[in-house]
C-alpha cells in the first residue's frame, strides 16, 4: 500500500477520494495516479 495526495476528487471502490486529503491505495493505482497527475506521493 502506498499513502497519496490527491490533486483532484475522484470516487475509488465506493469511497469518495477528496482533493487535499492523504488516502492509502494499492501500488499499481498509485503509479497510474502519479503519471495522470491524479495524485502525488504523500510525505510522512
């Protein structure tokens, strides 16, 4: 699992994502959002 930062609100698996906020998905979906621009790699 990797923590991101989502850039933009979108719905994942039934759960809404808000922009802003930091959210656990799996790697594969993390490296997809990271190319778009969907998201960004949270920092600890």
């Amino acid at each position: 699992m990797v923590k991101v930062k989502m850039n933009v609100q979108t719905a994942y698996h039934g759960q809404l994502f808000r922009a802003g906020k930091v959210y656990e998905v799996d790697e594969e979906t993390a490296k997809r959002w990271f190319a778009s621009k969907l998201a960004e790699e949270a920092k600890d």
